[in-house]
C-alpha cells in the first residue's frame, strides 16, 4: 500500500494500556508511515525507539485544561495535517482498544469507495469484572474506529475546533460526515471479523465516553472469558494476564 497512512493516538497516564497498544501496532499486517502520538500525561511518557515513523508529541497539561483533553490533543495532532499529500489516510487508533492485526489493512481496503469510513456496532469489554456490551450504533462511530481520506479533512478539522467546547468530537465528525454542506462519502460497517474490542477498566487515567465505570451499561458477564478470546484473538492471553496480576 503505497498511500501515507497517519495514525493518531492521544494519551496521557496510561502506561500498560500504551504498552498493549504498541504490541498491537507491531503486529499490524500494513504500518503507518507516520505514527503520531499526543501525551499529556501528569507523569511524562518515555519515548520509545520501536518504529522509525513514531512522532511522539509531548503536550504539557495546564490547570486550564477540561477534564477530558482528547480533544486538545487530537488538535495538536492535526496541527500540520493540510501538508500532507493528497491521497493520505488518517486513522484515530486509541490506547484502550484491541486491534487485530488486520485492522489497519482491511480499514484502508474498505476506505477506498468512501472519504470517511467507520464501525458500528461497538463492542465494549469492561476487564475488572468481565462485563460486556454490543451496541447498536450504526449513524456514528468511536473516535477509535473511524478512519478518513484527506478529502474529509477539512470537515474533521473543523469539528475538531467545534470540539474544544464539547467533549464528544466522535458524534460530532459523524453529524457533518452525512450533512449534505461537506459533499463526503461517508459509510459505517458491522464487524463481522473481530477487528477490535473496547477494552475497559485498564489502570491509568479513565478514558473519554461510556463503559469506563462497571455500574453503566453493562448486564451480561463473561464468567468463563470466552466472549474475551472471541472478540480479542491473539491477544486474549495478554489480557487474561493482566486479569490475574490486577483483578482476582
């Protein structure tokens, strides 16, 4: 794939679930070319020597800053986007987040007809108590599932800016995807081949949205961990560990 993909990540304070997504990015099936990462950590996150795209962006946190900074730090991210050449992909890749190997690569495959692709029907995992959920959403996507062309870009920056004031920039990206102003093609798919789980209730800083807390939304429990293996694959076993060494 000869197209500059741009994958971008915001953190802060959550070094294993960091750690867990480095492990998923190495074993992507198609890298980035670039590889930006926004920390705005109390404690400041080393930078690793792992990829030769990684940009790492260090973002210090200010006593003005709102409680969930995604936002902020998706804008730092997108500061110098409209450099990039023309047939870029950006791809929103989130800490908290299983992705399978052939995440990245079946996200560009299925971009290829649309100027902004996302999933629907996201699958949270809440961890401490193995809690899990399947939405309904098929209007809107997860920040962490959403992926566009550079045609999509100014619309994205825009929502961004729009975003400073309103936390919930994946509703609002998707509001002006399918608002006939912006002239995008826009498309939402079911995951029928296990791409990614929401995993919840990693240690560290408490992420953005729902299923965060154990008491929110979930009612069905995977006593047995089979629903875990499921949607996770070959990193289940990283995940079983971490159950064991945090939550039993």
């Amino acid at each position: 794939m000869s197209r500059e993909i741009v994958v971008i990540t915001p953190t802060g304070d959550r070094p294993l679930a960091f750690s867990l997504s480095m492990k998923w990015m190495r074993h992507q099936t198609v890298k980035p070319t670039k590889w930006l990462v926004v920390d705005d950590g109390k404690v400041q996150m080393q930078p690793w020597d792992m990829f030769e795209y990684d940009q790492y962006i260090r973002r210090e946190p200010v006593k003005t800053d709102p409680k969930f900074t995604l936002v902020i730090n998706v804008a730092e991210a997108l500061k110098n986007s409209d450099q990039y050449p023309s047939d870029t992909i950006f791809v929103f890749w989130e800490d908290d987040e299983y992705y399978a190997p052939t995440y990245i690569e079946e996200m560009c495959n299925r971009l290829n007809s649309f100027d902004i692709l996302g999933m629907g029907c996201a699958k949270y995992y809440h961890l401490p108590t193995s809690g899990y959920i399947e939405l309904r959403n098929m209007r809107h996507a997860s920040l962490a599932q959403t992926i566009f062309k550079h045609s999509a870009l100014s619309m994205v920056n825009e929502c961004v800016l729009k975003g400073m004031e309103n936390d919930w920039l994946d509703c609002n990206i998707w509001r002006c995807a399918y608002n006939d102003k912006y002239n995008l093609k826009a498309n939402i798919f079911k995951d029928d081949k296990y791409l990614y789980a929401g995993i919840k209730g990693l240690p560290g800083r408490n992420g953005i949205g729902i299923g965060h807390r154990s008491d929110e939304i979930y009612r069905t429990y995977d006593t047995d961990r089979s629903v875990l293996k499921q949607w996770t694959g070959v990193g289940s076993q990283e995940y079983l560990s971490i159950i064991k060494e945090n939550y039993v």
